[in-house]
C-alpha cells in the first residue's frame, strides 16, 4: 500500500484529538478510541508541518505539490493550541512533532510481531521488558501477545506521542520522558530490551557515561544510537536480550568501531538481520537502512573474542566506496532481496537492501533468518539469573535452607525460646538426658537490694514471711536439690567450667568463677557498668524502669546511692558483708549440703530457663516474647511522598523504622533501622517533623496559600520534639538527623539568636511568597510593584483591592507599561511581553487574531501586537 500523506495526517489529527478528549475526561480509551488511536504513525515523512500555517496568507509559501496539506495543517496548530495550558506548552508540543520529521518512523506490525514471536519460541519468555523509545507501542503490543503478563516500562520523548502511548496501554509503566532519565535500581533489572531506537547525531547527557574512564562509554552519548545500546546492557541484567532496530551507522561506521569492541566484551553477539530499505514505505514514506542487532549480556567475558565478534567489530570498503560490517558482509541478506547501489540520506554512496515483495513476505524472510541466527543464543545463561529458575534449582535451595528439628535431643536454650515445647516432666519419671547444669561463669543477677547494698542475712530479716511462703509454692521439679556430681560450691577452681550450650559472645578474663561481696567495700559505679541497659532485656519491673532513664538520670542515681551508703557508714549502720562470702576457701568447701543450695550470689544461666526466685513475685508477670526485628530490606508499603529520596528515614505501614533506597516512581526499597526505645522514639518524631516542614513547603509554592493548617502541624511537631529531646541543633540531636538526607534542611529550621536557637520564619508565615499587605499603596505603579512582589505576575484582582481603582482606572494608568498578550490569556509588563523571539511572538499572535475575530479584548490584543512590531528590529537588505 503506497504512503497517503493527507491520509496519514489526517489519522494523526483524529488520534490527537482523541487523546486530548480522553485528557480533559479522565477516562480509558473505549475500542473505538483506541482504534483510531493505534492510527497514529508520528509525523516522519510528513515535513509539511515545518511550512508555516497559522493564517491563510501563509499559503503562498507552500509548494503546489503540498498545498492539499495546508488546511489539515492549519488544523493541526489550531487543535493543540485550543488544547494547550499556556503558550510554553503549546510551542513544547509543536517543537516535538517538528523534531520527529527526520527520525519518527515506526516499524510496521507485522516486524515487530515477528521479533518478538521468534525471541519468544526461542526460550525468551521475559517478566520486565524495557522499551526505551517507544512510539505508540509496536513492540509493546507484540511482547503483550506472547507474554501477556509481561511488566513492561515504555520511555518515549515525544510529548504527543507519549500521551497517546498512554491512553493505549494504562497499565504498564509509561514514561513521558527520556531514557537518560531511568534511575539506577534498574539497572542489572530487565530480562528483555528491545525497540526501535532513534538515530542521528543528537546528543545525550547523562553524567554517569559522560564522567566515565571507559573511552567508549564516554564517547557514546554524542549520538544517541551508541547511546541506546550501551544503556540497554546496563540495564538488562546478566544473561538478558538486547533486540534493537538501529541505522546502518551502527555497523558500519568505522569510527564505531571502540562502541561495537564495548559490546563484544560485555554481551554475546546472537545475531544481525540487514533488513530492507523498503521496510519503512508504507508508514513513513522513505526508504532508509536499517538492521537488526541482538545482544546478550554477559559482563563477566573473560574469553577471547570469537572470529564472528572479530568481524563484527570490523568494518571493509566496498568497490563503490562505502563501509560495510564485517559480520554483515558475511551472512548475506534475508531471502528474496536485492542488492543495489544508490545513495544514503545525506546524499554519499551507499549500497541498498530492497525486498521484491509486500511487508507480509518481508515478516517471513525476516523469521526465516532469525531462525539461523539465534542458534548462538545461550539459554543456560538466559536461565540462570531469570525470575522463575527451574522449579529443581528452586526445590534444592529450599531443602537446604531448611533446619532440622530433632525434638527428641533439643539443647536447653532452644527450650526456653519455646515455652510450649518445654512441659515440666512428673518427679518420678527420669529424662533420658541429663539437663546440663547452668554455666556458672556466665556472670552474676543482680536484685534491688544488691543496687542499695544489702547483705543476705539483712535481706532474710527484711523479707515478709508471706513472700518466703510464695517463693516455696515452686514445683518439685525446680525445688529439686542438685545432683552431687553437679554440686555447686563456692570454690570451683577444682574442676572446669561446664561449658555452655550456646556459644559465648563475649571473651571471658578467666575461667574462674569467684564469688563476689557486692556489700562490702563494692563500688556502685562498677555495678552499673556491668549492666548494659540497652541490649540485655529487663527481667523485673526495676530493670524496666532504669531501661526507660536517660543517662544522666542513671549517673545522678549512682551518685545518691553513693552518698546514701556513705550516710550508713557514718553513722555507724553500714550493714558488714555476709561472712560466709568472705569466708576462706577451706571453710567454704566444709560446708553442709544444706547450707551450699542457699547461694549467696545468685546466678543465672543466660541460655536456660529461669531458675531463680525473683524477690517481688507478686509484681511479676509473663512478658509475651518479642520477636526478633527483621532488619531484612523489603519493598516499601507506606506512602510515597513527593520530597522523598534516596536515604529518606521514613516509617512504614506497620510504624517500623527505616530508609528508602532505590527509589522509582514506582516504588522504593525500604531498609529497616535497629533502633529502640529512646533513639527510635526520638526518630519517629523527627520524621513527623520533617513531613510536616515539606508539606508546608510544598503547599505554599503550589498555592501560593499561607497553610494555616500545614503551619500548626509543624509547630506543633517542632514544640514536642524541643520539649522532649532539646534543640534541633543540640549536638546528642544533630547526629541522628543527619542519617537522614534532608537532615541538613532541617536543622535550617532554627537559627541562632542572642547564643540560643529560636524557630526561623517558616513557622510564622510563607517563606515561598510575599504576603505583604501593601495596605499603604498610593498609586497604580506601587500597585503593580506590590503584584509583582507577591505572585511574580501582573493580578488585576490583587492591585484592584489594594487601591481604590477599578480595572479600567488600573489599565488606563498602566498604559504602555502592561500590555495584554492573549497567547497567554493574561497580563505581562512590557520588559516581559517585549522580550525573545518578538517576530514569531508577533506572528502567533497575529493567528490567534485570525482564529478569535469576535474576541472582546482585541483592542488591547491590537495594541500589544503594534508594540511587538515596533520592536522589531530592521531586517538586512539583500545585496
């Protein structure tokens, strides 16, 4: 079918007009919809839009062969500037379809169908599928036929083109912007890329490629073909596709040649196809070269170059004086093509590829060839880092990872984690094995009364009768004297320490365990030290409640437990150490049986089961135990705010802790902090405090509203957080907030002021815009000044209620100061109006006037455009 120009641009008006329909509506695409929006073929081969078309006289510059386009043109401009914002977004939009002429051809259906089929009857069956360029969704559609639950993630540039991308595929990642602009999460992330990718000498930046030490990642940017490829392979994960349709340039360029050596030392070469230069006629027009090239990643290359990848790198003059590929000039061409000799684009010799049959007899050549190509296809490499490995891989790493359970034999601190495995067995019957004795040099359990320095026999005296009574409601099995062979006494340098059945964490001094008087001569300072608060759980409401002081609260208690025991020893009432702490060894090891159960230092065993008597029993309860915090990263499942970013600290749904890395519009991988009590608590409020600064922010700028509500929110934050914790700036508080990266923005929150530090502005009004109430203005210009000052433009409303004028008044005292400029429905003052490109300003004003004939301002439109024809300047005359 040949190319229809007026056809194809009318389909392309019909598609627009749909899709600014859908817009405004805010709703999918119907069938019919997306019908006339799949008609859509860009504006490649269409140049009549470069031809000027805002009024009719601009006829007379249009060729005779394209004046049947003129009044579909006019059409054009006409509905997207009805359907544009401001002027700025119409000119954006009208720039992009005149850049589009020379690259927007999309491949024909029935190619990328046949791509994207063979890839798939291959083994490439992907799960996320990159489309860097992707007009209005070729591949994507083909992928979608073969692999219905692909998640795809389509960039195209093109503003127009990407607006109906997206009313043709709501649910996929559609992206209204270039490829450059993809974050570094996906990077190593995709299994397929695939596209036709634009070409020319357009340059890309992109700081990561152009800061580079690799010369060929440094030189690619500066046409975006090499770009495109060297992208893709970052992106593809190992083992992944890279299918592009690319100009000959790629191939053959000789100054290509460091690009195409970068692709053979980091993916496989699995094929090249030279596809027709008529392969784009029926869409676009034109005839132009292009190929096939398929890569697969595999970074870790360490082996020599194949003699095929030799060759790709290669390029040879041919007779008529141009430059072929190496590996092109090897494989031939797909079945029923001609080669010719003509001329490239710009006009230089070149060889051409022409098929001798339609698009459908090109799709079949096309497979047949890909057929014999994709046999250097590597599907162990393709597997091996796939989502979905092979269901034995999968099945293996399970068995291993999972622990066996040998309940008969179950060591005693598994035991205490599981209180319901760790029934009491009736006194009669006898455990096959043995219970290990607790280990003895594990350290000593403090009480209450060792915090205050009593001994035991004043702790006998001063305890009730009643809790003595408590104590010995214990069951037998607990009551029950130790064996003789595990005896315990105090002197214990006779035997070994039993060791214990969890491994040690901490390096003990010595393997002997002597008993120590914290009565007498004890300094309370060395038996805070041996606590850590922090990390070892509380066993009793005492210990919950020194977990919950500051350390300054703990250093003022140790000083007045000090100055109390210093008190009892002046006044001759220090309490003496029990003797039989003090006693000599061989006194001690003489002692009855009786008398040895009754330890004067308790002890514990950290990995078994409680077995001492707590001296509050009746304050006691069962704690449920905490699970351990997994500190395992995790997708984020909170809300994403506006003014996050990579290290943003954040809570997540269920209020834990963490910060954001990886952050996509998509989504963020959340890093879970290991904070507790204090620090977290004060974490969590720098949070709700930060939040509620950036809201405010953002709110005032967008609104240009003060935010009564938004400012409460962040004083009140700010207040509690000051009552709590101390000052932002406060030196125990600035470490903490710099863990995060707005960290630094909000310690600008308070300044310094006569040595302390008082709120900054934001907390009292908007910091974003004036709202100064000018109520002292005397005059029209004051007026105008007072505008500019609060929203940056000219706001009749505004000067009309700080003045006693009217309008009319307003404007006839501003005359020649303001002049109306309907491109943007409103009014700038002349520095602003009478400034850039005022010819072509002058010119789209002149259409609007065309268009708007009964517009009521078009006395003032009149007179602002003679003032952009005044400053005009001289045109040069023709010598």
């Amino acid at each position: 079918m040949a190319f229809n120009r007026k056809q194809r641009l009318r389909d392309n008006i019909e598609a627009i007009r749909t899709a600014f329909i859908l817009d405004r509506e805010r709703r999918t695409a119907t069938a019919e919809e997306q019908a006339i929006l799949r008609k859509y073929c860009g504006f490649g081969g269409l140049k009549c839009i470069l031809n000027p078309a805002k009024e009719l006289t601009d006829a007379v510059h249009w060729a005779k062969s394209d004046l049947e386009l003129f009044t579909p043109t006019v059409e054009l401009h006409r509905l997207v500037r009805e359907n544009s914002k401001d002027d700025t977004e119409y000119k954006r939009y009208v720039d992009a379809m005149k850049q589009s002429v020379l690259t927007a051809f999309y491949t024909p259906p029935e190619i990328t169908g046949t791509i994207a089929e063979a890839l798939h009857e291959h083994g490439i069956r992907p799960d996320r599928v990159l489309e860097p360029s992707a007009g209005v969704g070729a591949f994507v559609d083909a992928v979608l036929e073969n692999k219905p639950d692909a998640d795809i993630m389509a960039f195209e540039k093109d503003l127009m083109t990407g607006k109906i991308l997206g009313h043709l595929h709501p649910d996929q990642k559609v992206r209204v912007q270039g490829f450059e602009k993809i974050e570094k999460p996906f990077t190593d992330y995709f299994d397929l890329a695939i596209s036709n990718i634009p070409f020319g000498d357009v340059a890309v930046f992109d700081p990561e490629f152009t800061g580079s030490q690799d010369p060929a990642r440094r030189s690619a940017p500066k046409a975006i073909h090499n770009y495109f490829f060297l992208k893709s392979l970052d992106a593809v994960r190992e083992g992944g596709i890279v299918a592009f349709i690319t100009s000959q340039g790629v191939l053959d360029a000789p100054s290509n040649a460091p690009i195409r050596e970068y692709m053979m030392r980091n993916a496989n070469l699995v094929g090249v196809a030279r596809l027709p230069n008529n392969l784009f006629t029926d869409n676009a027009g034109t005839e132009v070269g292009s190929d096939l090239i398929i890569l697969q990643k595999n970074s870790g290359k360490k082996r020599e170059l194949y003699d095929y990848e030799e060759l790709f790198v290669q390029t040879e003059k041919t007779p008529i004086g141009s430059f072929q590929n190496g590996y092109v000039g090897s494989i031939g061409m797909i079945p029923h093509s001609d080669l010719i000799s003509g001329t490239d684009p710009y006009g230089k010799p070149a060889y051409k590829v022409m098929h001798r049959d339609g698009i459908g007899q090109m799709a079949e050549d096309l497979r047949e060839h890909m057929d014999i190509e994709l046999y250097k296809l590597d599907k162990k490499l393709y597997e091996m880092h796939s989502l979905h490995p092979a269901q034995g891989k999968s099945t293996v790493t399970e068995t291993i990872s999972t622990p066996v359970v040998t309940p008969e034999i179950q060591p005693r601190h598994e035991m205490a984690a599981k209180p319901e495995a760790a029934t009491p067995q009736p006194e009669e019957e006898k455990s096959e094995i043995e219970p290990r004795r607790p280990d003895y040099s594990e350290g000593v359990q403090l009480s209450l009364l060792d915090l205050w320095g009593m001994t035991e026999e004043v702790r006998k005296q001063e305890a009730p009768a009643k809790k003595k009574k408590t104590a010995k409601k214990e069951s037998p099995a607990r009551r029950m004297p130790p064996k003789p062979q595990a005896q315990v006494t105090p002197k214990v340098t006779t035997a070994p320490p039993q060791p214990s059945v969890a491994p040690l964490t901490e390096k003990r001094d010595s393997h002997e365990t002597k008993p120590v008087s914290f009565a007498a001569k004890g300094d309370l300072d060395d038996i805070y030290a041996s606590l850590d608060w922090d990390t070892n759980p509380p066993i009793n409401g005492f210990y919950e409640m020194m977990m919950d002081l500051t350390p300054e609260r703990r250093k003022e208690l140790r000083r007045l437990a000090a100055q109390h025991q210093e008190k009892q020893r002046v006044d001759g009432t220090a309490v003496k150490a029990a003797p039989a702490i003090d006693m000599p060894e061989k006194e001690a090891t003489k002692r009855p049986e009786a008398q040895t159960e009754v330890a004067t230092v308790p002890v514990t065993d950290n990995n078994a089961s409680e077995t001492t008597t707590s001296l509050f029993p009746e304050f006691e309860t069962e704690k449920p135990k905490e699970e351990p915090l997994d500190l395992s990263p995790r997708p984020f499942n909170g809300m994403l705010e506006p003014h996050y970013r990579d290290g943003s600290m954040v809570l997540d749904a269920s209020r834990n802790l963490g910060y954001l890395k990886g952050l996509t519009p998509y989504g963020a991988t959340f890093q879970p902090l290991d904070l507790t009590g204090y620090q977290k608590e004060k974490a969590m409020l720098y949070v709700s405090l930060r939040d509620a600064y950036e809201r405010l922010y953002r709110y005032e700028a967008e609104y240009h509203d003060e935010g009564s509500a938004q400012r409460g929110a962040l004083n009140t934050c700010y207040d509690e957080f000051v009552m709590r914790y101390g000052n932002l700036n406060a030196k125990h508080n600035v470490k903490l907030l710099m863990m995060d990266v707005a960290g630094r923005d909000i310690l600008s929150l308070e300044r310094a002021e006569d040595g302390r530090f008082v709120k900054a502005d934001i907390f009292e009004r908007p910091v974003s815009f004036s709202v100064e109430s000018h109520a002292n203005v005397s005059s029209p210009e004051e007026a105008l000044s007072a505008s500019l000052n609060k929203f940056g433009t000219v706001n009749l409303d505004y000067m009309r209620e700080i003045t006693d004028s009217t309008e009319e008044g307003l404007l006839d005292a501003l005359k020649g100061r303001i002049f109306y400029n309907p491109l943007v429905t409103g009014y700038e003052i002349k520095d602003r109006f009478i400034a850039g490109n005022v010819i072509e300003k002058a010119e789209r004003i002149e259409a609007w006037m065309g268009d708007n004939p009964e517009n009521g301002r078009m006395p003032e439109v009149k007179q602002a455009l003679e003032a952009l024809k005044e400053a005009e300047p001289p045109r040069i005359a023709f010598e």
